[in-house]
C-alpha cells in the first residue's frame, strides 16, 4: 500500500507537523500505520492499527506516551498541505474521544476545542506576533492578580514559558556570572536550570518538614552561616500550589532580592492575596503549561511585579534587548527572544474565565483525596491562611501495596521522587529532609475534569486492595 501524508496537530502546544505516516497491510485485512509524533521538541514514533485504510480528509485520534502531551488529532491526506489555518478550522469540529485502557486522572486538555472556537482567527491573521493578543493576555493576568490586591498593582509580562520567566527575572534583577543563588531542593530542575542559564549557582536551604516548602530558619542560617553576602537573589519555590512562607523568608532575606517560583501555584492565594501580588516579593515566575493549576492550551509563562522599571527592563531582555516603545534597533543590552506566541495568549485569555471553577474543583478533588486516604499516607500540610492551588496531591506513602494498588488505578506521576539536590549536577548539597520526604512520596492527579465520584471509588477499591491479605 502506498504511504499516507498526513498533517499532525499537537493538541498540546498546537505545533503543526507534515509528514508521512508508513503502511503495512496485514493478511487479516488490518492496517498498521508507523505514526511519527511531534511532541515536546523531539519526534517518536506511535504504532496504529486500524481495522481499514485511512483516506484523504480522514481524522483518527491517538493519545501520546507523554503525559505532557495529551492527545494528538492526525489529518491524514494523499497531498502534503500547508494551509495551518485550514488545519485550525478543522479542529473546531472535533470531539476529543475518551480512549479506552486511560488511567484515571491521565491529563486530557478537553476545553481546547471550544477556546479555540472563542478566538476570532481573522484578528491572527498577520502571524504569531500579533502584539494585540499579547497585550490582552497580560492585562488579563494582571486583572486575575490583583483581585483583592491591597499593595501596588501587579504587572505582567509574557513570555515563553515559566523556566524562562525565572530566568529573565533573575537577570533582570542583576544575577550575574558567579553569583549564588538560594533555593529550595524539592522542585523540578528547571527552577536550578533558571539560575545556572544566567550564570548563577544554585545553593539550597532545606525544606520545612511539615509544609515542604523552603525552611526560612535553615534559609537564615544559610545566609549567614555558610554564604553571606554572595548569595545574590532567593528563589522560594510553591510547591504542588502550596505557596512558600514568603513573609517569613523575606523577613530573613536582608534585603536580597527575592524571586517566586510560582510555576505551581497561580491562583493560591494568601489571607486573600493572590501568588503574584504577595508582599515580598521582587518578582514572581508562573507557568502557563496545561496541566497547571491556571494555565492555557500550550508553552507559556510569565513574570509579575509591581515595579514598572523591572517589568519595563524583563520585556528589553525578552525582546532581543530593545528598550520597550524605542528603535528596535537601537539595542543596549544583550537580550533573548522571549516573545509569547500570540495563538497560545489568545487562548490563554479565553480560558481565564474558568480559572476559579477549575480551581474550585482542584480543592474538591484534594478533599476526596483527604476524606479516603487521612489514615493510610502522609499529606503535605497547608496553613489555615493559605488557600492552594492544587497542582497535584503529593503524598508520602509508607505501604507498599497502597502504592501498588493507587498505581493501577490512577494516573501517578514521580517526577518528584527525586530531589533537585539529588541530581548529579548538584550533589555536593545534601537536604536530608527534602531528599527522605521525595524518596516516600507519590504525585496524584487532581486535574478539574476529573470526576470526584470515580476518583473515591479508584481510592477505596486501593485501599481494600491493599488491605487484603
């Protein structure tokens, strides 16, 4: 049988693909396409088997091995098309199937179709750079911010994604070559990639046992004990949407500048003060990414300040270091290519709206979580003046056959199983009590599609499961 052509749409960072999907004709009538997949910056290739050949105009859906990625649609046709709006139109109409054999809590982005049918295309028209989009999105993040904001108002400044949003803070606030860098253990390494792409090197103040987020009297004892005036800026990281007690830590700071780590934890809020807008702190770094707890449809990010000098300085350094509303030209500084994509702010903006239901619904499901599993695993614990996010339920677990039975049942993710402390690059810091509480722990979905009554169902049948015996 002869190949088949095909335009594959990421339904995760609407990257578009064309391609050729090879054809084997089995001789019990089945067909099998070798399916390459674009996804997170590399191709890998899918098996699927169909009962009949695909033809021109066909859809056929696939979900990828990557969590990141959650479902990919597949065009395929005889000819190879280049026509990315035409490609767009088509998605408006699909439905995204519920694939057998999933996990439960296995992330699927299943608002995208109808955010994509909010956007007006035509105003996209001039390309991914549209400024108009751009603008709207930040505004939009700036107004979501500072609800109930009592300090100066937050600005906000798009760009690429959230470990990009750290680095350019970080340099922003003057984090040079040699400069070290506090932070906290338990995060995922793109938090010490931020520091080490700006030159700096990250040192690491231990968790708080409890809480599992920088211990500000190990931070004391950091700062004055072992590093003092070298460490240049502090990176609290909020973990799992547990904001970090930046009260406590920019008490302790002496005036170095303190950057968030919010990639976690937009929309956790403290004594009403929204992450972004927090006393404390010099900027704050979100994430936009899907699976996060406020997000859009793709790659994203974004730095929050209420200094409109560090804000007009992070847009130079992510605009090839042209001053902002100046000869583009008319460079001063060395700077990146930070420029958000105007598709994913548009979508980004058509999504915010759900942000509090989805929020809500994150909080519902950690309190199904609580309500089956209090007496069988540890929970991190949240202060009673903290209202989180719930990016994920991370519990430490003691019984090996609960573990067993949660892992068949629901979609657990370990990523942070393993400190950032622990990585090669950075083992000279031991954190013994972030590196013993990650070795115990398990990650739990709380995506707000999920449905709470399946999830207590998937919890007792574990807990019965691992009872037995």
């Amino acid at each position: 049988m002869d190949n088949v052509f095909f335009t594959a749409v990421d339904m995760t960072t609407m990257a578009l693909y064309h391609g050729e999907a090879y054809v084997e004709q089995h001789d019990d009538g089945k067909v099998m396409y070798a399916i390459p997949e674009f996804c997170m910056n590399s191709f890998t290739v899918d098996k699927l088997e169909l009962d009949k050949p695909l033809h021109a105009g066909d859809f056929v859906y696939t979900l990828s091995r990557s969590v990141a990625t959650a479902a990919t649609v597949l065009q395929r046709e005889l000819v190879n098309t280049r026509d990315h709006s035409a490609d767009l139109q088509r998605l408006l109409t699909v439905d995204l199937p519920r694939l057998t054999a999933r996990k439960l809590g296995t992330f699927t982005d299943t608002t995208l179709a109808t955010d994509l049918a909010a956007l007006d295309l035509s105003a996209l028209a001039t390309g991914v750079i549209t400024r108009q989009a751009i603008t709207e999105a930040e505004h939009a993040l700036a107004d979501f911010v500072n609800t109930d904001n009592p300090g100066k108002p937050v600005q906000a400044v798009l760009v690429k994604s959230g470990t990009q949003a750290l680095e350019l803070a970080l340099r922003a606030i003057g984090v040079r070559p040699g400069d070290r860098v506090a932070t906290s253990p338990w995060t995922f390494i793109a938090t010490c990639s931020s520091i080490t792409a700006v030159g700096g090197e990250p040192v690491f103040a231990d968790v708080d046992p409890q809480r599992w987020t920088m211990d500000p009297k190990r931070l004391q004892r950091l700062l004055v004990n072992e590093y003092g005036n070298t460490v240049k800026a502090i990176v609290p990281v909020d973990l799992f949407g547990v904001p970090a007690d930046l009260a406590a830590i920019a008490e302790v700071s002496d005036c170095t500048p303190v950057v968030v780590d919010a990639c976690q934890s937009l929309g956790a809020a403290v004594r009403g003060v929204r992450v972004g807008a927090l006393a404390g702190a010099t900027a704050t770094a979100v994430s936009l990414y899907p699976t996060k707890p406020v997000g859009s449809h793709g790659e994203g990010g974004a730095v929050l300040t209420a200094d409109p000098a560090l804000a007009a300085r992070i847009r130079q350094l992510a605009d090839h270091g042209a001053p902002v509303d100046v000869d583009p030209k008319q460079c001063t500084t060395p700077g990146v290519n930070g420029r958000p994509d105007a598709m994913q702010a548009a979508l980004f903006t058509a999504r915010l709206p759900r942000a509090e239901a989805d929020l809500t619904a994150r909080r519902q499901l950690l309190q199904v979580y609580v309500d089956e599993l209090k007496d069988k695993v540890v929970f991190q614990q949240v202060p009673a003046d903290v209202y989180p996010a719930v990016h994920m339920v991370q519990v430490v677990s003691r019984n090996a056959k609960l573990t067993q039975a949660l892992r068949k049942r629901i979609a657990v993710n370990d990523l942070y199983t393993r400190t950032a402390s622990a990585n090669p690059l950075y083992a000279k810091c031991k954190c013994t009590v972030a590196d013993a509480l990650a070795r115990l722990t398990i990650g739990l979905p709380a995506f707000p599609n999920m449905n709470a009554d399946e999830l207590r169902m998937a919890l007792r049948e574990a807990v019965s499961e691992s009872e037995q015996g």
